[in-house]
DNA sequence: GAGGGGAACTGAAACGTTTCAGTTTTTTGC
DNA sequence: GCAAAAAACTGAAACGTTTCAGTTCCCCTC
C-alpha cells in the first residue's frame, strides 16, 4: 500500500531493515557514540555535529530501539495502569485511560495495562512490576488509608501516582476528587430540600475516600440536626440485586430516608430503581444526590442532584504527575485535589 | 515490608540484583545456553537436566529479561489495542480491555493501549506499530468496509484481529456482533408492536456494521410494508445536542416516527430524552429498540427494547484469536460471530 | 579397536543501546 | 613555539537473551 509517507522506499532486495545507530554512524562518517551522544545532546559534541546526525536521524525516521535502550539502562518508557477488572459498570476505567494516554502522546512513555483481579492479593501486579522492572513509573486506583501497594512502591523506589489520598505517613503523587466537600454539598442540597432522614451508600469501606466521605456525611448530618439511616454491609461495588434488596428493606423500616447520597451513577441507578418499584419517586417522595462522570443519570432523571466528576482529566492529572515524578518534582508538589464545582 | 512470599530474601549487602541465565548457569554448574535452550525445553537437552534447571530456575524466581528476548528474538510479547480516545460516553472500551486482559493474563503477552485521535489519520498509530515493531499482534476496532488498516498490516505482515468484520478480499481474525440480526430482530419487534414509521439513528456509515445494519433494516423494513423515514447527516457518534436537534425535527416532520432503532446506549438516551421534551414517551407513543452492554437504559426505561452485546467477552474473543493467529492458526478459524439472543 | 553416529553440552557472536576510559585535535597561555 | 588544557570524537565493553557452529563423550557396529 503506498500511503504516500515521507518514509524512505525499502531497499528493493531486502526487507527494508530499520535504521540504527550504525546506519546513521555508517551515513555521517562518525562513530556510533558520537551519534548516540549527538542524539542525547550531551555536552561534548560539537554543535555543527548534533544538528548534521539530528538532520540524518530524522531523514531516514530513525527510532531508537526500545528494547536496546531498555536492556542497557533499565529504563522501559512504560507506564503501568493497575485496574481492577471487576466492580466498573459504566466504565470510568476508560476515560481514565484516554486522560493518560491523551498525556503520555508525544511522550516516549507507553501505557500498559495491568489487570488484577479484585478478590485476590492487590499486591500480586505491582510486586511483578517491581520484581520485573517491567514499568518506570505505576499509576493505580482504589487507594487504600495504609495501602501496602503504596508502602511497598515507595519501599522499593517504584515511582508511582495514586487516584484518590491515602493516610501514610510519607508523602506521594495523587490525585483526588474532593469527595468531603461532595458530602457537604450533598448534606445540604438534601437539607435544603427539607429531606431530614438520610442515607448514604457508601463506596467500599477500605477505601480512603470512603472513610472521608462517611465522615464528612456524618458531621454534616450532624450539624444541620438531620438523621442518619445507615445501609447494612452494602456499598456502590454491590450487585444490582444486593443494592435492591438492601434499599428496599430500609424503605421500609421505620425511619424510612428522604434522602440518598451515592457515590456512583450506576449505584444511584440502582437506588431509584429499587425506590421506584416501590412506587416512591424523585423528587416527590426523596431527593437523591450522586456523582458522576457523564450526565446519564441526570439525563434520565432531572430531578436527581448531581456532582460531576472527571475521569479524563483525573487521569491527564496522574500522567502528568508521573512524568513530573520521573523527571525528579518533589511529591508534594504532585498533589491535586479536584473541587467539584456545582450541585445541579 | 516483610509480605511473607517465597521470594528470597535480597542479599544483604547489594541491591538484589534479579537472577538471569547466568546465576542459574552459575548455581547449575552448566553453560548459559544449556540454561536457556533447557528452559525452552529444547531437544538436544536431557531430561533430568532440565528438570534441575527448571526447580533451580523456580526456585530463584527467575524470569526472563524481556529487553533481552526483544532485542534477540525481537519478540516484543506485547499485544497492541489500538483506541479512539473520543466518542465513548459509556466505557465500552473498558470492557473491552478487561476482557482482552483476562485472556492474555497467565501468557507472557502484555497489554498496551495505543490511542489515537479519531479526527486525525487512523494509520498513524498502525503505521509506529509496524515501523518501530513495537508488537506482537494488534487489535483494532471501528473497521471499516475496505479498512486501510487490515490491508496496511496484512501486507506487513503484522497479526492482527478486528472488532467487525471487513469487506476485503483476504481472510483475517475477527470477532462480530450479528448486527443484521439485531437490525432484523428490531424491525420485527416494532413492527409487532404495530409501529409502522421507523427512524434509524445508524453509526457513522463508514463503519462497516453502519452498512450492514442499514442493509438490514432496508430489508426488513421493505418485507414488512414499513416506512423508513430517515435521519440528515446524523450518527450515534454525534453530540448529544446534534442528536437531540435532529430527532426532535424529525418528530415534529409530516412522517412522525413511532419506531426507533439504534445501536448504542448513550444515543438511546438522547433519543429518549429529546422525545420527552417533545412530550412523548417509549412505550406509548413510540417504541425504542437500541443495543446495549449492561442494562443502563433498560433499568431506567422498562419500556424500551434491549438487545444485549457484551464487550468483554469480545475482548476475550479478540484476544484469544491473536494468541492462535500468533500460534499460527489459519485466519478463517478465528473469525467469531456473536448472534444476539433474545430482544426483551 | 577403529570409525561412525548420536546425545548432551558449550563458547562466541549478535541484537541496539549507553558508558567508561581513552585518544586525537584544537585552542589557550605565556 | 611549547606545554597544558579544553573540545571533539571514539573503540570496547556491557546489559540478557538466543542461535550458530562446534566439541566432547559414549555407545554401537563391523
């Protein structure tokens, strides 16, 4: 197929090798570490030089050779995302990926996906990126307060990016969503709707960002004097029927809720769906408040409350940071929290 | 941190430098190529030998350097997904991943995601593939009928499978959904629901299954005495306002549909949502037949026709015919078509 | 007991890159 | 005009793997 490139015609005879340093060593007449030293601008080649082999490299689109830089410097311009491949309904996992990837062109850094498995040891993809070299940097999700992964990166000088805080003592890229100013928000939006019985579905109990949103809930709860009606042992990463059942029995107690709080669109789905086979509506009988990344929810309910959350640019944020991580920032200064703006 | 695996513990001097063919060469008394060629079971080697390597090499926790294999065998062991990182509101391409991941989790092959801009040249990211051998075998999707791509890689020689199939005159892996299955399903569905004027809402009719299925719902539509009444210049790609603009022309126009078909969740729900603002409601004053992966749309509107298609057991199917394409399976027995059960 | 043949093993080279330790050439200082 | 210093360049080695082309040893055959 001729798609009319600049590449140069492979040579008719052969199959058209890729250039090397040797080839652009063997064109200039220099040697091959000048070139690769040309290449790499370092100090002590001569001007005139560097821009004769930079003229030639980019000539006949010279590429260096991963693997060859890799085996001689450790170095694997990877960045490895560790998702977990189970629990992710709508898939934020993905527009995560895009964020990064949308950071990582034009980079020499790559991203390779790491899948685990939820209900097995969280620490098994990252101590094979460690024991493997396989990754320069790790970005991952579903942080933990004492996450061992974290420990264990920091530990072995892995560098890394989490999505979402943790509590360890050392500092550490991440980027996070502001989830106690969401459960404020959330608090009061319901409150000023007069909705005084509230529930809150929370996000898994290990994770960090659940013990923050459940006690900002609790201390917003608090202080505006409403009632807390506490779901038993379910969370967002439930089933749908798990969720069902769970809101249904509260639905029915004695101090049935007015007000929902949830940390995901596919959850509050969940929640309005199960309210409404019981004949109960938005807006009329409860008001709901979740977040949520694309307006699926609110398209089909606009009475539901909604607090968006960005995926994409949360995983630009955690590109961003690893690059800057790896090219020596201090972690402090590779900490972002994203404030939600608007309740709407 | 002590994690309590059978890892050995690092010396306690140096960094722990990872075990290469030379320890195990070293701890064996045997020459480095008797190492390798017993670790891949080759037949000049004897039996108790490789044993002993084998124990020897387990033991240590070796494995091997993939710089080195690439750079040797230039064997990258890297499947390659090529993705657009735009038009995906709902997190397909996640479940994709996922179900490529698992298939390719306990093989030596890794995952990375290659994205590309849909509005800029789709050969470029197949063309860095190629040219710079970054991969194995590569995985793409939004085919189309004569796909530049396909023809670029087969004549490269590159591996490859595709998300749907192509109109081209060679045999290469693909996994499909019947979308003229789907197509007809819906018109007879419709049709029994005494619709007679229908709307398709098509994909981007560059795609190949955008052709089928408008083949496919001409057809029916014909057989059944229907009456196609079409949209302008409008896809399931489109914005959500461009949907909504020109669904809510199309039902104040002198042929009012009341039957819908479309091939995805997201424009489902701007079909949906626009109708409503014009007052009418799925069920009543039309009906809505759309595909999709996780029962989203359906949940929030029982009324509306689902047919489900699963993207992550397409990403296994993809995966799996790359891993035989690689083991040299012949094209033809790796092309999977999923047929859609049942419409509810 | 010489020769052939097979089984089991191995050293050296090569893949493409960077880096160490120079070497050559030019410039500077006096 | 000479030594010293600076600038510009370079060969060889190394990273870990596989493969080419042997080598060694032993057993069998005649």
């Amino acid at each position: 197929m001729d798609d009319g490139s600049a590449r140069p015609a492979p040579a008719s005879g052969g199959p058209a090798k890729r250039p090397t340093l040797k080839t652009i060593a063997f064109m200039t007449g220099l040697g091959v570490t000048t070139v690769s030293r040309a290449l790499n601008d370092a100090p002590d080649i001569g001007e005139a030089t560097k821009e004769r082999v930079r003229l030639v490299a980019k000539q006949i689109g010279y590429r260096p050779n991963r693997a060859g830089v890799r085996l001689r410097t450790g170095r694997t311009n990877v960045i490895s995302l560790i998702l977990s491949t189970e629990t992710e309904i709508l898939g934020l996992g993905s527009h995560l990926i895009y964020g990064i990837s949308e950071r990582l062109s034009g980079t020499p850094y790559h991203l390779i996906v790491t899948p685990y498995d939820i209900r097995t040891d969280p620490m098994v993809p990252v101590r094979y990126i460690v024991e493997t070299g396989s990754a320069d940097a790790v970005i991952f999700s579903r942080t933990m307060p004492q996450d061992p992964r974290a420990v264990y990166l920091h530990d072995n000088g892995m560098p890394f990016a989490t999505h979402g805080r943790t509590d360890l003592a050392f500092q550490h890229p991440w980027y996070d969503f502001d989830i106690e100013k969401f459960g404020a928000m959330a608090i009061e939006a319901l409150a000023a709707r007069g909705r005084r019985q509230i529930t809150l579905l929370p996000p898994p109990m290990n994770l960090n960002y659940a013990q923050l949103l459940m006690g900002a809930f609790r201390r917003a709860v608090g202080d505006l004097g409403l009632m807390d009606v506490p779901v038993h042992n379910t969370t967002i990463d439930d089933s749908r029927d798990a969720i069902r059942t769970e809101i249904q029995r509260i639905l029915r107690s004695d101090h049935r809720p007015d007000g929902f709080v949830c940390a995901s669109a596919a959850s509050a789905i969940y929640i309005i769906s199960a309210a409404e086979e019981l004949g109960l509506k938005p807006g009329r009988d409860f008001d709901l408040v979740s977040k949520e990344s694309y307006e699926i929810l609110k398209q089909f309910r606009p009475e539901v409350l909604v607090v968006g959350e960005d995926f994409r640019t949360a995983g630009t944020g955690l590109a961003d940071s690893v690059l800057k991580a790896l090219a020596g920032a201090s972690a402090e200064s590779l900490q972002i929290l994203e404030v939600p703006e608007d309740i709407h």
